[in-house]
C-alpha cells in the first residue's frame, strides 16, 4: 500500500513536487534562523561570562545591587578564604577572582609629563597563578596582536586599539589613575607587554587587563575582589545547575548584613534575563508562525491537488472505495512529502548555517557604539536541537494541511458522483 | 490709639530694615575675616566611609585666594602625596609612581582622597563675592547664634553650585551653614561649620562637617588642628618643581 502510494507521488510529480520544496523552504527557514539566533545567543552568554559575569558570579549584596556603576567601595574582602570555600564546595565549576575597575591610562613623555591620556575598561584577573584558568577563558594568546602574555607582577595587556590611539609600544610605562577602594585617588605604573584584540567591541575600545593582585595593590583592595566567578568546565552555560548552585550558595549565606556575600547566576547578574527571554519568544513565535503559514500553504496546494485530482477521487468512490481509506491515503502522501521535505530542508538549513558558524558575518561597523558583549563576528551555531527543530513543524504541517484539505472527500455524496463522472 | 500702635510698628519695622546689610555688605564682611594674605594650615580630614572611618592628616601653605600647596602627612598610603594649585590649575604628585598629574576636565569632579569634598571645591574662588550675587533674605539661629540668611546666585557660567544658601552668623560675620545646590535646584551638599575660636584676631571655625547629599555615609569632618594667618611663605613651593622634592 505505501510503495503504492509512494510510486503515485514520484510519478506524479505534480502531486509531490510543489508541496515537498513547501515544506523544504520552511523547514530550511526555520532550521538556519534556530541556529542562527542560538549562535548570537551563545555568543553574548559567552562574552558576557568571559569578560563581565561568569556563568555565577559572587559578589556582597550591596556590589549586586550597584554592580553596573562597578562599585568596588563595596567589594568583598577576605577573597581569599571565600575563594578557597568556593572551590571546595561547587567544585564542578572553576572559581577565580575578579576586579572591575573605570581609570584612566597615562602615557608620560620623557619628563614624565602626561603625553597621551585615555579613559580604561580594567580588569583585574588572575593571571600569574599556576593552574589559572583565566588566560584560556579570556583566550588571551588568540587574542594578542603585538609583544606577550604578562609573566610577572606589574605587566598589563591593552586592547590594540586603545595602544594606537595613545601610540604607545610593548615595553612602555603607562600610570593608571583610578580610585581607590575608600575612593581616594589611586596612582600605579605598569609596563605594557601586549596588545590584544578580542573581537568584542567594548574590551577592544579600551581595555587594561591586569594580574589581580597587582590591581588588589594599585587600588588598596588587599584580599579584596569585586567578584568570584564561576565557570562551568565545558564552558556553556547550564542554567538549571546553576540556579541549584546558586540556591545553595544563599541558603547557607542568608544574611542581612549588605556586605555578606551572594551568588547570582549569569541571567541575574548580566542583565539579560529579558534578552534570553525574547530569543526563545522569537524562536518559539518563529516555528509557531511556521506551522501556521505552512498548514495554511499545504492546504491551499492539498485542495487544488483534489481540484485537479477530482476526477480520480471520483472514480474511487465510485468504484466502493471507502472515504475514510481514501482520506487515510492521502494521509500517508502527506507523511511522505513531509518527510521528504523536511529531511531536505533541514539538511539544506543546516548546511547554511555551519557555512555561517564557520565564516560568520562580520557586524562590527553596525555595533560601534554597542556596549553589550558580544563578537563582532556573529556566528550560528549547528546542533543537535537546531537539526530537530524544523523537522516536526514540517511533517506537522503537511499532514494538517492534508488533514483539512482532505475533509471534502467526506462531503462527495456517492449518488452524485456518476452525474459528476458524466459531466 | 489703634494708628498710633501701626505707626509704632511701621517704625521698628523700618528700623530692621536699615540694620539689614546686603548680601554683598555681608559678604565682603566673610571675605574680611575669613581670608588673609596668607594661610599656614594643619588639619585632619575624618571620612566616614560606607564601610570605614580614614583620617588624613595634611599641612597646606595658602598664599592669597589662589594658590596653595598641601602636602598629605599621613596614613602612610597618603603621606608624601602632594598637590599644587596655581590659579585655576591643579596638579597631584604620588611618590608611589613618581608622577605630577595635572587634575582636569572629569577627573576635578572625583573625590579628594574619598571625602565628601570634590577636586572642584578646592578649584572655586573663595571669595563667593567675585562669582555670586547675594541677596539677603532673612534671620535664623544656628547653635544658637543668630545669623544672617544669604541666597547666592551664579553670576558666571560653569560654577559647580547654581546657587548656595549660606548662614552667617551676624555678629561674628562667620559662615555657620551653607547648603549648596544644581542648576536644577537639586540640593548637592550641605556644609555644618562649628566650633569658632578667635584666632590672631580673627573668628575662625575648625570644625566643619561636609555632606555630599549623594553619597552615602555620614560625611567628612575637616578639623582645623592648627592655623597661622599671614605668615612667612617660601616662595619655592608654588612651583611644580617643588612637588617631587
């Protein structure tokens, strides 16, 4: 019965064609643009948690309720021992300290007088420490574009750009004028040994990275950390454990005290908890509105192929075939096309969008003035989940399609159906 | 009987009116007391930090309005820091670094040393005369001294306060409160001055309360620990060479 039906579809490709390159456009539209915003979704976890949050960050209550004025007045002091906690505890993540800081960069001419000045995005990391994870987080060797790696206290790494703009070389002195933790001024020389570029619009603007410590003695912080991040080891960001890791962490450190720490995950501490939740309310719109258009599309074409395919509908009912298998019938044709259609589109979607996580697209000149972390270099990403996700819309579609336009078969009357013949 | 008291009162209300000064009167009567040819002055600064209460402790040399040199004497994370003023131009030296900063543009709007005093308040001409109209608009009591009420209003562009209300006490023509506000109105920071003492013959408050309304904290106490009015300057020290001796 099926190969029956099968060798009717391929032999009339009138009956198979148009609704199979249906159902393949949609499932390819829906496959590339899932894994489309899944790769800019992931690409704004990623930098958010490289350079900003962690995938958990543990701050005091009152740094949570301020951090984007990066109010290190209300850092956490006694880092280290918390640190130590940190890791004996949630030992599936990697935990390392973070200070963020605001300054400017000072380059002297050779009196010492300021020759070139410029506003700094400064992160104090750790960088020296053996077994430290964050230079390969921070990808920092991929990311270095002139000199080296800081190897000693007193070394620091400046995005390329901002070394351009203040024209100042590998090897040179540069005085970083911040604030202190009391708020005082803060003044402290470093050698810049390397200039980096991220492909992150913000870091590569004007960023400082320091060792940690060299940043706890410039901005009298001693044991202090803005910050603990956590990062899970795979890298991605699992949200479920991190909310039962962060609900632990507080359940044992419930506190008034707004200097007692908290962890928050990457959703709360980043701010974009609205930006995931229009991703999946786009995507989730996306294949809504796919199933629509699709069913109203497959319709239209299931109703004029029973237009076109009156006369041998006709014919079979004629003949005593039963509506109900001749609706089951085209059914099973409807499987078929959505199958076949959606096992085309998905690996024509697919191909598309591992050509866009290869190459990406390269949106720096429409992200100039962005101040949220994400590449420059939007990239999609294949997966398991982006392979799945056309290919039940599309078999869906078609056998409503089907379903509906089918329902006329129930309305032919059999004593009608030999005047029909005859006319 | 009636017109004869309304005739009395007339009278004294008159008479108030002539004792009233003007505000310029009242302020050049501040100015008189308040400021010499020059200043030697040591003083601790208490800052009452969200978390934290720091003392900095300096010596300042003032010649004029102008220009003063301070050196910060202690903690030790601050001793050696140095500052120059000269005119309208600022300059820090750290000992740490080895570096003369001069201190413009934004950064005159931060801190000094995370007080509840800006960069920007050092930098204004004392002399409120020179850069505010003053009107006076009433009497109050402060700690129990009767004081002039005197509104000031910029007369010139770019000042950090659009207008200041200050009490000055009437007698000793000492400022004893001063709350200073944005051009939107918003007040900024309120300023308790106390403890006046007569110093060679001038009144002098060396207890001040500083209070940047937006901050948080209890405010700054700047305790004037010693003060010498028209001594003898050494004329090297307003000179940027003088900071990294």
């Amino acid at each position: 019965m099926i190969r029956f039906l099968l060798k009717g579809l391929l032999r009339d490709r009138s009956r198979s064609l148009f609704p199979v390159l249906i159902v393949a456009a949609g499932v390819m539209l829906t496959v590339f643009l899932f894994a489309w915003m899944r790769g800019v979704e992931a690409s704004v976890l990623q930098s958010t948690a490289h350079f900003t949050s962690g995938y958990l960050r543990v701050t005091t209550r009152a740094y949570a309720a301020e951090a984007d004025q990066q109010p290190n007045d209300l850092a956490l002091l006694g880092a280290d021992s918390l640190l130590a906690a940190l890791r004996q505890g949630e030992s599936d993540l990697l935990w390392t300290p973070r200070i963020t800081f605001g300054g400017l960069l000072d380059v002297p001419d050779a009196h010492g007088e300021t020759r070139a000045q410029a506003p700094v995005a400064g992160l104090g990391v750790d960088l020296l420490s053996p077994g430290s994870p964050e230079p390969a987080m921070l990808r920092l060797a991929a990311a270095l574009v002139r000199g080296r790696l800081p190897a000693r206290r007193g070394e620091i790494l400046i995005s390329d750009e901002l070394a351009r703009r203040l024209d100042v070389r590998p090897g040179q002195v540069a005085t970083l004028i911040g604030s202190t933790m009391s708020g005082a001024m803060a003044l402290a020389n470093f050698t810049v040994v390397g200039t980096v570029r991220f492909g992150v619009g913000p870091m590569d603007h004007g960023a400082m990275i320091a060792d940690v410590a060299d940043v706890q003695s410039a901005l009298d912080m001693e044991n202090g950390a803005a910050a603990i991040l956590g990062f899970f080891r795979d890298d991605l960001y699992h949200e479920r454990q991190a909310d039962s890791a962060a609900a632990r962490f507080n359940a044992a450190h419930r506190s008034a005290d707004p200097y007692a720490p908290v962890m928050e995950t990457l959703r709360e501490a980043s701010g974009l908890s609205d930006l995931l939740d229009y991703i999946t309310a786009v995507l989730d719109a996306l294949i809504g509105f796919f199933v629509l258009a699709m069913s109203i599309v497959l319709w239209n074409a299931g109703l004029m192929g029973s237009l076109r395919r009156y006369g041998e509908i006709g014919v079979r009912l004629a003949v005593g075939e039963d509506q109900g298998h001749i609706y089951r019938a085209m059914l099973v044709e409807s499987v078929a096309i959505g199958l076949v259609g959606s096992l085309l589109g998905t690996a024509i979607g697919l191909g598309a969008a591992w050509f866009l996580q290869i190459h990406g697209i390269n949106v720096r000149s429409l992200l100039r003035d962005n101040t949220m972390m994400m590449e420059d270099v939007l990239r999609a990403r294949v997966t398991l989940g982006a392979a799945l996700i056309g290919f039940v819309p599309g078999l869906l579609a078609t056998v409503l399609g089907a379903g509906i336009s089918g329902i006329g078969i129930y309305r032919r009357q059999t004593s009608q159906l030999f005047k029909e013949l005859e006319a | 009987m009636r017109t004869l008291w309304g005739f009395a009162l007339l009278l004294r209300a008159g008479a108030l009116v002539a004792q009233t000064p003007s505000g310029d009167e009242v302020l050049r009567r501040v100015d008189q007391n308040m400021f010499a040819e020059s200043r030697i002055v040591v003083s601790l600064m208490i800052i009452h930090g969200r978390r934290e209460t720091r003392t900095v402790e300096s010596k300042s040399w003032q010649r004029g309005t102008t220009d003063a040199y301070t050196e910060y004497l202690a903690p030790a994370r601050e001793k050696g820091t140095k500052m120059l003023k000269l005119g309208d131009d600022l300059w820090t030296y750290d000992p740490g670094t080895d570096r003369t900063i001069m201190i413009s543009g934004s950064m005159l709007r931060q801190s000094v040393m995370g007080s509840d005093l800006s960069y920007e308040d050092m930098m204004e001409d004392p002399r409120l005369a020179h850069s505010y109209t003053a009107a006076v608009t009433g009497t109050e009591t402060v700690d129990g001294r009767s004081c002039w009420v005197v509104s000031l209003t910029a007369k010139v562009e770019g000042l950090a306060y659009e207008t200041r209300r200050l009490w000055v006490d009437a007698e000793r023509f000492v400022p004893l409160r001063e709350d200073l506000y944005a051009k939107s109105g918003r007040l900024l920071k309120t300023i308790h001055l106390s403890e006046v003492r007569e110093v060679q013959g001038r009144w002098v408050p060396v207890h001040a309360l500083y209070r940047d309304v937006l901050k948080e904290g209890a405010g700054t106490e700047f305790v004037i620990e010693s003060v010498a009015f028209d001594a003898a300057l050494p004329g090297y020290l307003f000179s940027k060479a003088a900071l990294r001796k």
